[in-house]
C-alpha cells in the first residue's frame, strides 16, 4: 500500500486491505467488522472512526493511534504482540480484551473501558488517566507505576495484581478496597 495515504468519510467492508497499511491516516470513517486479521498496520491514525468488532486476529499494530474512536467488542488479545504499540484517546473500547497482553508504557487517556479484560496484562507505566474502567477485569495485571488519576468506576484487588508505584487520585481509592466491604464516606 502506497505512503501517507489518507481516507475520509469512506465505508469499508469485508476485508479491503491485503498487504499492510502504513502511513495512513483514516477519519470519520466506517471500519465496523472489518477483517484486518494476519495484516501489519503501521504508523496510522484513525480518528472519529466505528471500528467496532474488527478482527485482528495475528495483526501487528505498530505505531497505532486510536482518537475519538468506537471500538466496543475489539479481541486486541488475538493480536500479534510482536512490537504491538497503540494508544487511544477519548475512545469508547467497551468490552475490549487485551488479556495477557504485554501494553508497557502505553496511553489510554480518556477512554472507556467498560467491561475491558485486562487478565494476566502488562499495563507497567500506562497511561490510564480519566479513564472509565466500569465493570473492567484486572486479574494478576501488573500496574506498576500505572498513572490512574481520574480513572473512576475500577475494582482493583491489591492481593491479586501488583500495584506498587501505581499512582490513584484519591477520590477513587475506594476503588482498590471493595472486596472488604467498607463503608467509605466523605
């Protein structure tokens, strides 16, 4: 696929691309249920797009950068995790899995992450400021040094995933004491 190609307003369907997609750039488009499965896209930025239930199953994302995007019902966990590198900005990811996925370092500023699997993740140094993780699993996830200010809606059990360095607005912490079922008042 040619460099710095740009798509706008487009509806895809099936699966449109049959080599990689790189240098791209896609906005306002229609991508739900698409087929980008064994596909490499590198340095691409989609922005206002429905990508919901695309398939990416041994896709490599590097350099991906998700803004303002619906991608409810992504596996992100079937993808290939070689040099997987994405972010998102102010996205609805709803229902999303990125269990066992190695996300070191990586954003997702803003974004809601209702129902999202993050089990067995590696979430160290991410950026998960604002984020709304409502109903989220984290099962034996490392947060080290995770930046979770703003985030609201988590359940969090210290006992089962590492923490340590994690930064919390303190607002939230009730957050990591659910499961011994105090009452927190102001």
């Amino acid at each position: 696929m040619p460099n710095e190609l740009k798509f706008e307003h487009e509806l895809f369907e099936g699966r449109p691309f049959d080599d990689e997609i790189e240098d791209c750039t896609f906005t306002d488009c229609d991508l739900e249920e698409v087929d980008f499965c064994d596909l490499r896209i590198a340095d691409t930025v989609f922005t206002r797009c429905d990508l919901r239930m695309v398939k990416f199953d041994n896709t490599r994302l590097q350099g991906v950068q998700f803004v303002e995007c619906r991608l409810v019902g992504v596996a992100f966990s079937s993808c290939n995790d070689f040099a997987l590198d994405i972010s998102m900005k102010d996205c609805d990811a709803s229902f999303t899995s990125y269990a066992a996925l190695k996300l070191s370092g990586m954003s997702f500023f803003g974004t809601v992450l209702n129902g999202a699997d993050f089990s067995e993740a590696d979430l160290s140094k991410a950026n998960l400021q604002d984020t709304d993780l409502i109903n989220a699993t984290f099962d034996r996830t490392n947060l080290k040094s995770a930046d979770l200010r703003g985030a609201t809606g988590f359940d969090i059990d210290p006992d089962t995933n590492q923490i340590q360095g994690a930064t919390f607005s303190r607002l939230t912490l009730a957050g990591l004491l659910r499961k011994h079922g105090l009452k927190i008042v102001d």
